[in-house]
C-alpha cells in the first residue's frame, strides 16, 4: 500500500510548484504577446494542458477505485475531457481564422462537461447504498443531458443559433452561469455537510468550480459586448483546474480512507434522486409556459413545442429503462437471496421467511414444527405471530434491531430466546436484510432463525469449567503462571504474585518471564534464554519437572523452586505452557540439617 500510494504523494509534492510554473508561463506568454489571436492561443493552451492532466489523474483515479466512488473519478474524467475540447478548438479557432471571439463549436459543447460534473456529485460516492448499482447513476446522468441539451435549444436555437450574435453570447452566458452555479451550490452543500477526509475533496472541487463560473461568466459577457481582450483574467479558468488536479492527487493519495469512511445511510433518499425528478418535472411545466405564451413567431413556437415533445419522450424512455434496470436488479437479489435462505435452511434446525412489509404477510419456511408447531415445511402468516413467541425480555431488543436495520440500511442481526409450543426456551440467532423501492420505502426483508441452544449451553459449561478453574488457581497454594512461545507471561494467579514479591498481575503481564525469574542455573551460573527448560519443553512437546533451579524475586534475592512445566495447546497446536511453581527453602533447610544428624551420628 505504501508503494502504491508513493507516486501520488510525490505528485502532490510537486504539483504546485508544476502548477505555479505552468501559470506564469501562460501569464508571461500573454502579456508579451500582442495580437488577440496569439494571447488567446497561450490561453487555451495552457488551459488544456491542464484539463489533460485533470482528465489522466481522475481516470487513473476511476481505474484504482471501485463502485460509486469508480462512477464518481469517471464522470469527473469524462467532465474534464468535454471541457478540454473548447481550449483545444478555441486554439485552432484562433490561429486558424484569426478572430477574436470563441467559435460557436467550442461554445456550444461547453455545456456539456458541467453535466458530466453533476453526474460525478449525483453518484454520491461518500454514501455506501447497498441497492444503487452503477445503471442507476447512469441513467440520472442521461436524464441530466437530456434536460440540459433540452434547455439550451430551448432557448438558444430558435431565434439565435447559429448567427451567434452579442445576444446569443449573452444568453448562453446567462444559462452557462446558471449551470454552473447549480453546480458550485452542490459541491458546497457537500462540502459543508460530509465530513473528512471527503470534506477536502469536496472543498477543493467547490473552489476549482466556483472560481471557474465566476471567470467564465467575465469572459463571455465580455464577448458578448465586445469589448473581450485576452489578458491575465482569462488565466482564472487554468488556475481552477490546476485546482481540479490537486483534487484527483489527494484522491489517489487518500483513496483507502476515502473508501473506508463511506457513511451508510438509508437506501433511496429523495435528494438522491433528485437529478431524475426535477427534469421530469421542469419539461411539462415549460411545455405549459410555452403553450400559454402570445408572443413570437409561429416557426419559433413550433420548434419549441417539438423540442419539448422530443424531450418529454426522451425523458420518459431514459426513466423508464432507468427503473426496469432497477426493479430487475431488485428480482435478482431477491431471487438469490431467497435460495442462499434454502440452501442454509437445509442443513441445520432453522426458519426463513420472506416479509412483504407493506402488508405484514410473511412466507414462512423451514422447521415450522418445531418453532411454531406447525406440520408443514411452509406456510403464510403475518409477522406478530412470529414476534408472539419471542421471549417477552428479549421482544424490546429484537424490536430495537429491526428498526435501527431500517433505518440504516445495515443487515439485521439478534441474538434472543423463543419459547417453543412445548413451552421449552430455546436460543436462537436471527439475521436478514431489507430490500428497498426507488424511492427509499422498505418493501422486502428476507431473514433467517437459527436455534444455538446447544451452542449456548456449551459456552455456559465452559464458562463453568474457566469459573471452577479461576477457583483452584485463586485458592492454589502453588504458584502458577502461564507463558507464550516467546516466553511472554499470559497469567498469573495470586500466590505467585506473593512468591515472587509483586503487587499486581500487571507487573508480570506482556513481559518475560526468564528475564524476571530464571537467570541461572542450580551452580549459579549464567545461561541464555535458549537454554530455558521451560521453552525446551514447548518444542519436544512434552512436560518438564525440576527441583534443583533457583528463581529470582522483584527485590532481587533468589530461592530454590521445583517446578513443573505442561505444554498448553488450542486446537492441537501447542501455543505455550502453564508453570506450577512452590518455594523449597524450608525443604532445603530440613534436608540440611537431617544430613548434619546423619554426618553427627555417624561420627
């Protein structure tokens, strides 16, 4: 990961000193030249050098990245591609012809690359929606085109294009502005509300648009008055973009955190699907404004009203497909969901059901005799009768997880008792999942019962078993610890704590007990940790027991110890050892003074 990310954060060292160079570059080119022709040429080239490397750096970005926040760095790609073609046709426009005012080509595609960014900022990668699939977000972003497109020949083409004229200039300024303030509105209301580290990327990209609306709205209203010079002013638009690379650099240099901190949030929201309502809505109410119209000439109205007709059915095709694609992913999952509850079902004590939650009427089946009592493997019944022979102290609880499911869009997961119809109270874990309409109402949720009371009454007996043994290892007499493979100390009870003269478990805990206690051998002297009888035993699988080793205690004095050593294993695998322990210096003492008698009597 850290070699993967190293080219971004190189490129993020470099790049604003890249940026200032290409920026001073185009601001000193321009001001030494003096032809209109030339000063735009610098311009547009400088502009598209930059939106070339915005495009590359966001679709590297798409290509590393995956679901929304893929659908998210491709639209910004595809956004920032459209957007190079007007520098590079206003270049050639330029040199080629030798006007001074943009071609209508380069002016008429402009629009374009705005929906791309709406589409990139509706596909809301910083939400993590189960059920929104990639179909979804681009259909709203057709639907997207289609309105805007819409709006332009509405009210460009009729009586203007193609003159492209001072008032056909000021009318596109006028709906590109307020395409382009949509957008800004967007990206700052997300900017404000997210939190990081998609809030910086949010923040770069409302400053990169912000500043390019306002210098774009300069520029072609001083087109549309003629009085349009390029100068330094007309670099605006190149710094917003070299803002729009910082943004995809810090996208492929936190991409990891970025996926990681996606915020569940109930599937279907309204403001997700705005982008698809609002233009379905805006086409019949222009249509009505246009019919109730006097003014203008019959051909103008007549184009109108087919661009709108043209449109409507558009529309209506793009969200017609939109929610065919929707309604069969829907089918789908349902489908698999339901044989992934069979297959499951089958092989243990369990129950499904499939919950129509508009009505309450669930499918039920499994092993409804023994829940229930019912002698069938399916049936249909309303969900209360299912919560009917939850234990009443766990119905809060199972209430609770279902709603917070809802709400969250996240899997629902229990764990309660039932009581059965012979009155037996049995265990049982229960998981499901909803499954939600476009517009964000639950209207499925698939789930499964599995009885554990055979597993609960395991983890009671090895909670007695560890409760008898913390028992005999508190009132043991000996002392007892326990070590890794390292040598690491994992437990201790009370009386080796007193052996060894320490306080508190947490004195020996994590730390190695050869280095604390076992420093020589039984002549005193020295050996290394290799030597340790106690690890030796770990590798030949086997108990250790001596009586002639000296341990040391925490003031520093030592004692004579016997001990024994037993391999501790999990799963078969030995994983360290338990150490029983007990201080023979009285033993010692007794043993001196028989032989002292013995050399007495003897002499």
């Amino acid at each position: 990961m850290t070699q993967a990310l190293a080219p971004a954060t190189r490129l993020r060292t470099l790049w604003p000193f890249l940026a200032s160079v290409l920026l001073v570059l185009e601001a000193v080119l321009v001001l030494l030249s003096r032809q209109r022709e030339h000063r735009l040429a610098w311009n547009s080239a400088a502009l598209l050098v930059a939106l070339s490397l915005a495009t590359w750096a966001s679709l590297k970005n798409a290509f590393a990245s995956k679901n929304s926040i893929r659908l998210f760095w491709l639209f910004l790609g595809a956004g920032s591609g459209l957007w190079a073609l007007n520098p590079l046709l206003a270049a050639v426009y330029a040199e080629g012809l030798g006007r001074s005012a943009p071609n209508p080509l380069a002016a008429s595609i402009l629009f374009l690359h705005t929906v791309m960014m709406l589409a990139a900022l509706a596909s809301r990668p910083h939400v993590k929606q189960l059920e929104v699939r990639v179909s979804r977000t681009t259909f709203n972003c057709l639907l997207l085109l289609f309105f805007w497109i819409f709006i332009y020949v509405f009210f460009l083409i009729p009586e203007q294009f193609p003159k492209w004229d001072a008032a056909t200039v000021e009318s596109f300024s006028i709906l590109y502005f307020i395409q382009n303030f949509i957008l800004t509105a967007a990206t700052a209301t997300l900017a404000l509300r997210e939190e990081q580290p998609w809030k910086s990327i949010y923040a770069l990209l409302f400053a990169s648009f912000s500043l390019y609306a306002a210098g774009s709205l300069v520029a072609n209203l001083r087109v549309a008055h003629k009085v349009y010079f390029p100068g330094l002013l007309d670099g605006l638009p190149t710094v917003a973009v070299c803002i729009l690379v910082w943004a995809a650099i810090r996208g492929r240099e936190l991409a990891p955190q970025l996926a990681q901190s996606a915020r569940v949030e109930p599937v279907g929201r309204y403001d997700a699907e705005m982008s698809a309502i609002l233009p379905l809505a805006a086409i019949p109410v222009i249509g009505v404004l246009e019919i109730m119209r006097g003014n203008g000439t019959g051909r103008i109205h007549t184009i109108r009203l087919i661009a709108i007709l043209i449109t409507g059915l558009l529309l209506t095709f793009a969200a017609f497909l939109r929610e065919y694609v929707v309604h069969r992913e829907f089918a789908f999952h349902i489908d698999m969901a339901r044989a992934q509850l069979h297959l499951a079902i089958q092989s243990g004590k369990s129950i499904g059901w499939d919950l129509n939650v508009s009505s309450g009427e669930a499918i039920w089946f499994g092993d409804l005799e023994t829940f229930f009592g019912i002698p069938t493997n399916t049936c249909v019944a309303p969900a209360e009768d299912f919560y009917r022979y939850v234990h009443p102290q766990d119905q809060p609880r199972v209430s609770q997880a279902v709603s917070h499911a809802i709400q969250t869009a996240q899997p629902f997961a229990a764990v309660f008792r039932m009581i059965l119809p012979n009155n037996v109270t049995t265990w049982v874990t229960s998981r499901g999942r909803f499954y939600y309409k476009a517009s964000g109402a639950p209207t499925r949720m698939l789930g499964i019962a599995v009885d554990i009371n055979e597993q609960k009454q395991s983890e009671a007996a090895l909670r007695e078993q560890e409760d008898k043994l913390r028992l005999v290892l508190e009132s043991a007499a000996e002392g007892i610890y326990g070590v890794d493979r390292e040598g690491r100390c994992t437990f201790c009870n009370a009386a080796a704590l007193s052996i060894l003269g320490y306080k508190a478990a947490q004195d020996l805990m994590g730390r190695k007990m050869h280095d604390l206690i076992h420093h020589t051998h039984h002549d005193h002297t020295p050996y290394s940790i290799s030597e340790c009888p106690i690890l030796a035993a770990l590798e030949s699988e086997q108990g250790f027991h001596c009586d002639t080793e000296v341990f040391w205690r925490a003031d520093g004095t030592s004692f004579p110890v016997e001990y024994w050593s037993y391999p501790q294993r999990k799963d078969s695998e030995i994983v360290g050892a338990v150490v029983t322990f007990f201080d023979i210096t009285e033993r010692r003492r007794a043993e001196a003074v028989l032989r002292e008698s013995e050399l007495r009597f003897r002499n």
